[in-house]
C-alpha cells in the first residue's frame, strides 16, 4: 500500500540540533515555507497526522486537513527532551545512530515506539498521506530494510507491506 510520509517543517530545535520528541513547537518561517512547498507535489489522498502542531500545521499549509492520532508522534525523548546531539552522552547517542536499544529516561523505548507506529499503519486499509515526524519515517524505512534521515519539509514515498509487525515479534 502506497504510504506518503511528510516530515514536518523546520521547529526552532530542529534548527539548533535538539532532541525534539512530544515537546510541542511550532514552525520556524523557514518551517512553514517548506510546508507551502508541499502544496503542489501531494496527491489528493486520505491524510492522517500526529497530534503535534509542528506536523498538523505543516498539513494544513500543505492543503490538507488531516485525522490528528497520537500514534504518529515522534518518539517520547523524556528526560533527554531539548538535549543538544552534541552534549548527548555517547551510549545515547550510538544507540540513536544504530536505532537500537534507545531507552531515554522516562521516554519511550525505541520498541515500544516502533509498535505504536506500526499499528496504525498496520490498521489503514487505503493509500495515504502521513504528516509525521523524522522518527517515524525512520522506523518505517528500517522495517523495509532501508535506513535514512529524512531533511524537515521532504517526503518519502514507500510500499508498506501490512503485519509487518508480525516479524519484530
């Protein structure tokens, strides 16, 4: 099933190299630029959105009003929230590099982050357009056997196979 992931546009933290998890920010003008860029290149289809405005708002500026869900919030930084990478202590960071074994504390381990995302997208029976965060497009490009950091403001295109979830058990 065709799935479109937007990353949302630029936030002040993203700017400055913070981890920028459920802390809710706006976009930068750079941001919402970026997110009017978008209008002309999605196609017209069901959208869906995470609940934080820094992605909602990137929908709506790319001309789209999209179903808000939590379950497509980035991973929860907890205590590492607003943490410069470059301070970020070095079993931290590497587990972040890897995408293995991320266990922030009082956050969301990157296992329980990975099937919480996975299930919604397990659930949408059509082709959509998913306003999100740079984790979660990540996540899903691991599960598809590829790995990358997607800019603020791009998009992605994959082929999401369901029950997926099936093989992280």
């Amino acid at each position: 099933m065709e799935l479109w992931l937007v990353r949302h546009g630029e936030t002040q933290w993203n700017r400055e190299g913070r981890l920028l998890g459920w802390t809710d920010l706006p976009l930068t003008p750079e941001g919402e630029a970026q997110a009017k860029a978008l209008r002309e290149k999605l196609p017209p289809l069901p959208a869906h959105s995470s609940d934080l405005r820094r992605a909602l708002r990137t929908a709506e500026l790319a001309g789209f009003a999209p179903q808000a869900t939590p379950s497509l919030r980035e991973i929860h930084f907890g205590l590492l929230e607003g943490a410069l990478w470059e301070g970020l202590d070095p079993v931290h960071k590497e587990a972040l590099l890897r995408f293995q074994g991320f266990r922030p504390p009082g956050g969301e381990t990157l296992e329980v982050f990975q099937e919480r995302v996975f299930r919604f997208l397990e659930e949408l029976r059509e082709p959509s357009l998913l306003f999100t965060h740079g984790g979660v497009v990540r996540a899903v490009l691991r599960a598809l056997g590829e790995d990358g950091l997607v800019p603020p403001g791009h998009v992605v295109v994959v082929d999401w196979p369901h029950r997926v979830l099936d093989g992280l058990a």
